[in-house]
C-alpha cells in the first residue's frame, strides 16, 4: 500500500493506493468509506482487488471537510455535496496516473460511501461501474441524474440503519432505466456484513468488477 495525496480546494486529499503487480494500466476502484470514516477498514478488500488486476485507491474524502467520522443527518446533508466533488476530484487525479486505464474506472462505496458512489456516478459517465455495500441513491439525485451504469448491490434484510428499501428501490430504478443490476440480499443481516457474508459479498464484487471493468 502507497499513501498518496492530490490537492483538491486547497485541501490535501489522502489515497491509499494498492496496486498490482502486473504491468499497467489497470482498470481501477476507487472505495469510499463509510461515516465512521474507517478508511483503514477497506485496506483488506482493496488489497485483495488489487491481486486480482485492478488498481485500487482508498479516498480520505473526509479529508476535504475536516472530520474523522460523522455521525448525524444534518451534518452528512450539508457536507454531502463536497464530499461528492471530492470523488468527482478523485476520479480527475487518477485518471492521469500511468497505473490507469482512464476508460475503465468504477466506484466501490459503503454506506454512505455507497450513497456518494451511487450520486458520482449518476452524473459522470467516466464511472463505468459501481459495487455498493448497504447503501441507496440519494432521492434528491433523481432530478439531477444523467445516467446510470452496472450497479452490484449487496444489503442485509434487517439493516436497521439503512433499510433494505434502499436496495430494493435503487434495483426498480436501474430496471426501469434497462440498466445491468446483479443484487444479492442476505437474510437477517444487519448493517455491516459478519465474517461469512463479508467473504461471499467480496467475491461477488471481484466477479462483478472482472465482469465490467476488465472485460
């Protein structure tokens, strides 16, 4: 793992960037956090991605706002749209790097991270896939969204913090829209996946992002 960083704002935006071994470039993620602002949480599952071809780069996006971890609504609603240009920034930055194939760059959000994940990529076409954990799109972003690409969704049936409504809601939108959807709700699991689940959702999302990035 490198620890990288990109100005965005006058701010200082930290990466950590897991890298393949292969020659470049590589299809890349970008992973989003979610509030408790666990970066360091994603370190495994982006390592594990980055051994299976893919230049993954963990986004400090709390950065750009100066939290650690944020905890209420009111404080997520009125930060939420910088945070968005933060991943907008993001893609910008790695886009150029030589690790990169610019034409193949997906999103891979938890929790709120998901809901950025899902709100970028709602109106930026260079986000060629999204894999989100327990999260929603944002209601709000229906009269501003553009587009949409191929959605993984991965949520429990008795998420207490984000209903599974969210998931459900967000797969009625990408089939309307005929846009590619795989979902997969795992019965009596809250918010954040126990060992077993976190293993299937992992390859799932491996499978989902060979399948739509590195095909």
């Amino acid at each position: 793992m490198q620890i990288r960083h990109f100005d965005a704002s006058n701010r200082s935006i930290s990466l950590d960037a897991f890298l393949p071994s292969t020659p470049d470039p590589h299809p890349a993620i970008l992973a989003l956090h979610g509030s408790g602002g666990d970066f360091a949480g994603l370190a495994a599952p982006a390592g594990r991605l980055a051994e299976n071809g893919f230049a993954v780069f963990v986004l400090h996006y709390f950065d750009r706002t100066g939290h650690a971890e944020v905890n209420d609504k009111p404080t997520i609603l009125r930060n939420f749209p910088s945070w968005g240009k933060t991943v907008w920034d993001a893609i910008s930055h790695i886009e150029k790097l030589p690790e990169v194939d610019p034409t193949r760059i997906g999103l891979l959000g938890f929790s709120l991270g998901a809901y950025l994940a899902l709100s970028v990529a709602a109106v930026d076409p260079r986000v060629k896939a999204v894999a989100e954990f327990y999260g929603g799109f944002p209601k709000e972003m229906r009269f501003f969204m553009r587009r949409l690409c191929p959605t993984l969704i991965l949520h429990g049936d008795a998420d207490a913090t984000v209903p599974v409504q969210e998931a459900y809601d967000l797969r009625d939108l990408l089939a309307k829209k005929q846009i590619a959807c795989e979902m997969k709700i795992y019965e009596g699991i809250g918010h954040g996946f126990p060992p077993d689940i976190w293993e299937d959702a992992q390859q799932r999302t491996i499978a989902f992002f060979q399948q739509y990035l590195a095909g």
